[in-house]
C-alpha cells in the first residue's frame, strides 16, 4: 500500500512531466476494484490474474522449486508512446520499492515521451 499511495502522491508530477503510472497486478480484476475502492487509489491498475505479460516481462516468479513460484516480482518499466522500453528495474526482493521520485527521475533521464 505504501508504494501505491507514494506512486498517487507523485501523480500530478508525472502527469506534468507527460508520463502515465499504470500498476499491474497478478491479482484477479474484480479484487483490484475492490481495492481502488476501499483505498482510493487513483492511478490505473491492471490484471494479469493469467499471468501471461509479467512472466513475459521479467516480472514473475518462474522457478518451479522456488517457495514463491507464480508471484509478481515488484518491477518498474518506462515505455514511451511507441512502446519502446526505456527502462527496466526488477527487484529480487520484494520488499525493496522504489520511490516515486526515482522513477520519474529515470523518466525524464531517458527522454521518454
């Protein structure tokens, strides 16, 4: 939650700085409105509750002995509007976060618009 309510607290800086914050989540759709719901949360939250984008992205578990087989890993990219990648940061641990302030510092670095 914490990151979450950081990332809303940071939106109007990445909107004036022409960037949109989209949270995606293994979590099933129907669990993610019922959490924008109770918490408010402004930014846009996606599912993948079939895990097929966050494996394809780096951004999940997908070692079979691993106690956390099938989880999301936390990961950050930037994507410009022609959907280049201009910036990967995928965290091993999952209690490492980055700051709002260090994503938007690494979007206006690579010059995404």
């Amino acid at each position: 939650m914490k990151e979450i309510s950081g990332f809303d607290g940071a939106l109007s800086q990445f909107e004036a700085a022409g960037a949109q914050v989209v949270g995606v989540s293994a979590d099933h759709a129907a669990t993610l409105d019922a959490f924008v719901k109770q918490t408010g949360t402004k930014h846009l939250l996606l599912s993948d509750f079939r895990r097929t984008m966050l494996p394809a992205w780096g951004a999940m578990v997908t070692e079979e002995a691993s106690p956390i087989f099938r989880y999301a890993r936390r990961a950050y990219f930037i994507i410009d509007r022609e959907g280049t990648v201009r910036y990967v940061k995928i965290q091993t641990n999952p209690l490492d976060l980055l700051q709002p302030e260090e994503v938007l510092q690494a979007f206006k670095t690579t010059g995404a618009k």
